[in-house]
C-alpha cells in the first residue's frame, strides 16, 4: 500500500513519461489487462490513457489495478498512473523514499 508521499514521488517520476496503453472503445478487455501487466513487469510505473470511457475512469483505474496487482498511483485528467514494484530486487528500477520509522 503506497503512502501520499510514495504516490507524490511516483506522481513526479511518471511526469515525463508517455501513455503505453489506451483504453478504446472495447473497455477493459483481457487483452489490454494483459498488455498494461506486461508493460509493468517491463517498466515498474506506466501512464494508461483513457480514450473512450473517459467519464469511468476513476473506477476502471481501481479495476486495472486490482487486475493487474498493482497500485494507482495517480489519475491526472484522462491519464492513470500505475504502479508495480518488480518481483525481482535486482530488476528493480524504481526506489520509493525512505520511510521515517
């Protein structure tokens, strides 16, 4: 479970990035829960912009995070940021800040 901090991080690191995936007009199909999977085990945080259900995207965000086992790290406009940490430590690209204990 990501804190605001970690979501405020994730948030500025995904600035730069460009959409890999966009939901059409076929919604959420097993296809595109597939490919945005895919594009986290390869990048860890991805953009995911919504063409068409753009007044869903809120609940489709939470649902393709659910699906894919990752966290929603931001919605800005019609884009959700994702994110999920890689299973291997050594493929790790993305390091949260440090939490205080």
């Amino acid at each position: 479970m990501l804190k605001g901090s970690d979501r405020r991080h994730l948030r500025g690191l995904a600035h730069q990035l460009k959409p890999v995936v966009q939901v059409g007009k076929q919604g959420l199909i097993e296809n595109l829960i597939t490919t945005v999977s895919q594009a986290l085990d390869a990048h860890e945080l991805i953009k995911v912009k919504f063409v068409d259900h753009k007044q869903q995207r809120e609940e489709l965000s939470r649902e393709i995070a659910t699906r894919t086992q990752s966290e929603l790290a931001g919605l800005v406009g019609n884009i959700a940021i994702l994110y999920r940490q890689h299973s291997d430590a050594e493929k790790r690209k993305i390091r949260l800040p440090q939490r205080e204990h």
